[in-house]
C-alpha cells in the first residue's frame, strides 16, 4: 500500500506481522472531553489498493480500557488525509499525546456489486427476525 506523510506524521504498522490492523497515531496534543467527540490530524495519506477500502476501526484498548471509540472509512479512491474522529463515551476527559495510537486502519476487500430493486428477497431461514431474534 502506498502511503503519503505530512512533515511530523508517523508511518502505520502493524505491532505484529499477523495483525489486521495498521496502528494510526496522533499528530498533536489533544482531549476528547467526557461524552463528546474530537477530531485528530494523522497526516497520513494512503492509496488503497484496487478493489480495497480502508477500515477505521477502535483500537481495542481504548475500547475496553476507556470506552473511546473511532469508525471510518477510507475509499479506494479518496487521497486526502485520514482524519480520525474519537468518540469518548465516558465520564472522564481523555487525553492524546502526540504519537499515541489512536485507531488501526485495516484494508478490506471490497465487492462493488451494482443494485437493483427486486420484488422480494431471498430470504435465509432467519428470514426478517431481527435484533434478539436467535434468543440468549
């Protein structure tokens, strides 16, 4: 994959040759206050490889260790900077530190199916059952 970095970015890697996810860092100092989001700069600028996208995804211990979370995805045709918005769900401020990981980055193939509208769906065995359908 080819990457692009700004003056003061950090180049993604992956803590461990098998892992799914290219750790992103934080460019600057910041906060993201207790129930509330932020925006953070990577300077990073990926080329996703044809018929890929990048998958923003929350670093699992700033998950489970400080409820913050991150989402995103990265087109295979989009250039600019990834930008990592960082959603604090709990009642603490949370500080970032310049270099801190911040969110992995995975690539994904992706499927570029066209769509088309149908009368009905072919529907498994689950059918339209939802949310809670297969019980505890």
């Amino acid at each position: 994959m080819k990457v692009v970095l700004e003056p003061g970015a950090f180049m993604p890697v992956r803590a461990h040759p098998t892992d799914a996810g290219l750790d992103i860092r934080a460019m600057k100092d910041g906060i993201v206050k207790a129930h509330q989001s932020a925006v953070f700069h990577t300077g990073v600028h990926i080329q996703a490889p044809g018929e890929t996208m990048g998958d923003v995804r929350p670093k699992s211990g700033l998950m489970f260790n400080h409820d913050i979370l991150t989402f995103g995805t990265v087109d295979e045709g989009y250039g600019g900077e990834v930008m990592v918005k960082m959603f604090n769900l709990s009642d603490e401020d949370f500080n970032i530190r310049r270099g801190d990981k911040i969110t992995q980055l995975a690539i994904v193939k992706v499927l570029y199916e066209d769509v088309e509208v149908v009368p009905d769906i072919e529907a498994g065995e689950r059918g339209s059952a939802g949310f809670g359908s297969t019980g505890r």
